[in-house]
C-alpha cells in the first residue's frame, strides 16, 4: 500500500514537475509518505504521539488531527481532589476555563497574597457548588499554613470563607476540621474545640491538622498538658508519613512556634529521637 502511494505521488511529482502545486503541495506529501514506507519496513521503531506509526495515509492523518489535551493530567488530579465535595445530585462535571483556572491554585503548594486575591475573585464567579467548596477549603488550608499574623483582611475572609462552606455541606466532616482550625487561630478556642470533636478522622493528614488545631485551642485555654499531649500526636503522625516540606508540615509548624513548642526542625523524621518529643518549656510552670 505504501508503495503504491509512492509510486502514484512520484508520478504526480513528474506530471507537474516546475509548478507551485508540486512545490507546495505534492513535495511534502510524498516526503510523509516515504515515511510511511520507512514505517512499514521498521514498524516497531516509527511511534507518532506514543504510537506506532500506521501503514496508511488516513490513519496517520487522524493522529496528526489529534489533539493531545496538555492539561489532561492537570485536569484529573484536579477532578480526584474534587470528588470527595460532590453530591450525588450534582450533574457530570465538565472542564470549563475557570475550572482550569481553578485547578492551578488548588493545585499549587503555595499561595502568595496576589494568589488569595485572585482566588477572591474567582469565589465570586464560581457556580459549581463542589468546586466553591474545593476552592474555599483549599484557601483556607493554605492560609493556615502561613504564620499568624496581626488581625487582618485574612483573618475575616478565613473566618467568612469557612463559616460558608459549613453551611453549605454540613455533612461534609472535612469541612468542620477546617472550620475548627480557623476557630483556633481566631481565638475562639470552646468553639474551635467543639468543631473539632465533629471534625473528618478518616485519614492522617486529617488526623493530624484536628490534634495539632486541638493543641491550639487547648494551649490558648491554658490546658497545656493537653496542648503538648495533642502537639505529640501531630508530630508523631508527621513522623510516620514523612511529610516534611508538606502543608501538613508547615501547619504544625506554625502551631508549633505559636505554642512555644519545639519546633519542627528538632523532630525530622528521618532523626528520631526520644528527646523531640520532650515536654515544651511551658510545662510543669505557671506563666507570668
């Protein structure tokens, strides 16, 4: 077959040889079909878009027509971290622009403050029920991840964006862990602690941000052998998973250095030792 179309495009080559159509045209044509006919002699080392290269001019044209989606990988991590928000009732969920948009900051490790900004807006175009609750979620995390700073814009839109969720989804235990750590670093510490006790425990990441959150509360409570106690649980489950460098990390952490406990640094998982998890220095005394 291949050699048939070779014969026929040189043929055509030699009728209308000197004109633009055989420059234009018919030279790069048979330039693909040699090709194919190289293709067909060594065929399992000819591969187009991963596959073997076909002995014939349709099927190499419909690969050629394909178009590989470059965000199709993109797409699906995005759609496994969705499902867990989505109702039965909702409809198929189809890629759209904004959920590319979307994807890209649920997706990303870190949020700088154009990044909250940006997502902002987008919670305000966002129509998809389970895709405002993923993206608020994910904010929220993120925002727990940084060091507490003074009372800001972040402490109400934390506040307001996981009050929201809550209400949407109060089924949806996830969302009470995240809302409880926002109670905590609030300061609202019974409320963050009653929150918690309905909080999400299906998983370690989960396990591990509801003690090192409880650890807050009961450290602002001034109950800080039950702060160092839920602080060890935190650490501990880190430790197991290797987490180091994760958000899960870099929130414990920042509970860590908020309770005064030692920090992260001093409890690698690949250094354990009895000693990191001693008893911070604000145990067995008074504060001032």
């Amino acid at each position: 077959m291949d050699i048939g179309w070779l014969g026929v495009l040189t043929g055509l080559m030699t009728i209308f040889r000197g004109t633009e159509f055989a420059d234009t045209v018919l030279a790069p044509v048979v330039v693909v079909q040699m090709m194919m006919a190289f293709g067909s002699v060594v065929p399992h080392h000819v591969k187009v878009f991963g596959g073997r290269l076909p002995n014939d001019m349709l099927a190499l044209w419909k690969i050629l027509r394909r178009n590989p989606d470059s965000n199709a990988v993109l797409r699906q991590h995005y759609l496994n971290r969705l499902r867990p928000y989505m109702s039965p009732d909702d409809p198929p969920w189809h890629p759209s622009g904004q959920s590319d948009r979307v994807a890209f900051y649920v997706l990303k490790p870190d949020l700088t403050d154009e990044d909250i900004t940006a997502l902002e807006d987008e919670l305000t175009h966002t129509t998809s029920a389970s895709e405002l609750l993923l993206l608020i979620d994910t904010a929220a995390t993120k925002i727990l991840a940084n060091p507490a700073p003074p009372p800001s814009r972040l402490d109400a839109l934390l506040d307001r964006l996981t009050e929201k969720a809550v209400a949407m989804a109060p089924e949806l235990r996830t969302l009470k862990g995240t809302r409880g750590a926002a109670l905590a670093r609030l300061g609202r510490h019974e409320e963050a602690l009653d929150v918690l006790a309905e909080a999400d425990e299906s998983n370690d990441f989960n396990r591990c941000l509801n003690a090192a959150f409880q650890a807050l509360a009961h450290f602002h409570a001034d109950r800080k052998e039950l702060a160092a106690a839920e602080l060890e649980t935190a650490i501990a489950i880190l430790r197991s998973n290797n987490w180091a460098g994760t958000v899960g990390w870099k929130i414990v952490g920042t509970v860590c250095v908020e309770t005064g406990y030692p920090t992260l640094t001093e409890c690698e998982p690949t250094k354990p030792n009895a000693e990191n998890l001693a008893p911070p220095r604000w145990i067995g005394r008074k504060e001032a």
